[in-house]
DNA sequence: TATTGTTATACTCTATAACTATA
DNA sequence: TATAGTTATAGAGTATAACAATA
C-alpha cells in the first residue's frame, strides 16, 4: 500500500510541481519577485489593454487575490494603471518593469531548459502535450 | 510574451498540479479528508512501525508540520500512536481507520483512472516517468 | 443586470526557530 | 551529538462574501 502511493500519477504530479515550484520561487526571490508576479509581468509585456480581472481569469487567480499582488508589483514601480475608461483599469509595464522582465525571461529560461535536461529524452516531448490534457 | 507563458514545462506543470489537487480535493472532502491525510493513511497501511519522523521525511512534510495532521487523524479516531521505545512513537491505523482506508482506495482509485483517461494514449505512458525525473 | 475594483476575512499549506527528552 | 516530538509563529496562496461605481 505504501509502494502504490508512490506510483499514483496524481501523487507523482504534486511532487513534481512542489519541487519545481519551489526552486523556481528560490530562484526568482533573488530578483525580488514571487512567482505569480512573473507570470504576470510575462502576460501583460507589450500590451495596453489587460484589466486586472483578465490577468486573474487567464492566471486562474481571484479577483480578490490580484490586489495585493498588483499593489506589490506597483509598489516596486514595476507596472503603472491607466484608465481604460471610468470603470476599468489597463496594467502596463512602467520603464523599470520592463527591465524586469528582461531578467525575468533569464532566469525563466534557464530554469526551464534546465528542468527539460533533466526528463530522459524519451519522455521529454510528451510532458505538456499530457499535462495540458490535464488543465485544458 | 503572453503566448510563451503557456507553453512553458514549469507553468504548465503549476497548472496541471493545482487543477488536478482542487479535484482531488473535492473528492476526499466528501469522507472528511484532506489530500495528506489520505497520503499518510495509505503510507501507514499494514504497518507499525511508522514514526511522525519518517511520514514526513515520506512524504516531504516538515516534523513540525505533521502535528496537526496527526492530530487531526487522531481526533477522527483513524490513528492510535504506539510507543516504540522511550523517544518515539508509531503511527497505525485503528480500525476505524481501516475502514476509512478502504473509502480512499475507491476515491482514489476512481480518480487516478480518469486522471489518465483524460490524457491522449500516445503521450499517457510518459506521465509518470517524466513527473518521477523532476524530483525524484 | 453584469462586471470591475476593492475590502475584509479565513483557511490551508508551508517554513523556521527553539525547546525538552531520549537515542 | 543527533534525533523525536512539540510549540509558536509567520509567510504565502487561496476562497468567499460583500460593497460602490460603472458597463
């Protein structure tokens, strides 16, 4: 009975994201960012028009939960808020947002190709196909 | 920049995890359990020499993190603890908790057949290897 | 009526430090 | 010296309800 928790895809899914997520939270606190701030940083890059409620549905994010993540994010003067019209705001990347970015697409990149090297070459190429199968 | 975001291992590993543990967990709250708690409970299983320690060295579970769990289970009358010598104790099941190992392994069960249902046949077999190499 | 942005709140999971007692 | 069990605490992510203002 042990032995069969260990062989659970379901099991063998949250190990793998446990362990990869904290390495890359490890490696992102070293450019001052959590890891939901990058991923919002990468979504909003080179555009005007997302709205904090379309960050949060297309992050699977609250409403709610996008506040003190946007206040964070502002506060470091990585993004500004402007008026789409009287009810919404658009998130852009201020000057030092985009800079940001640049180190965050460094870091996200080695990290990933790194992560890939480690799956044997067989299995490597079916990973997202049936991960996407998962959540799409 | 937006679209790279979704083609990332690591992001689609992130949601692919929390999709499939918000499930996972729907389920388990139907008996009155958490995801660990169904962990330890089939890492337990027909054992009795099983320590808080090693549960969570298992399972990557802080020692200190383990005390609610286990008390959670204890107060659910699913676990005794057993002296092993003057330091430690082991964790087993009672009989109750027998019983409710059973309800698991159907949930369970049920749920990692889907799980892998739900993953197109040419890429399904790849899973779990892949998964394994990112933490084991 | 539905949606946006927000406040408040609570719960789970996780991480660290420190302490006592025993190996 | 190292390990087991525990307490206390804090940070992070997440979920719900409610509100005012605007579409």
């Amino acid at each position: 009975m042990s032995d069969l928790l260990f062989s659970l895809p379901g099991y063998a899914l949250r190990r793998a994201a446990n362990a990869m997520m904290a390495e890359l939270a490890k490696r992102l606190a070293l450019i001052d960012l959590h890891i939901s701030d990058a991923s919002v940083l990468m979504l909003v890059a080179g555009r005007d028009d997302m709205t904090s409620s379309d960050i949060g549905r297309l992050l699977d994010i609250q409403r709610a939960n996008m506040v003190p993540l946007l206040d964070r994010l502002s506060a470091a003067e990585l993004i500004d808020r402007l008026p789409l019209n009287r009810k919404s705001l658009a998130v852009v990347l201020t000057e030092r947002g985009r800079a940001k970015l640049a180190e965050v697409m460094e870091v996200t990149m080695n990290f990933e190709r790194e992560l890939l090297h480690r799956i044997p070459p067989e299995h490597r190429d079916h990973l997202v196909p049936a991960l996407n199968a998962l959540w799409h």
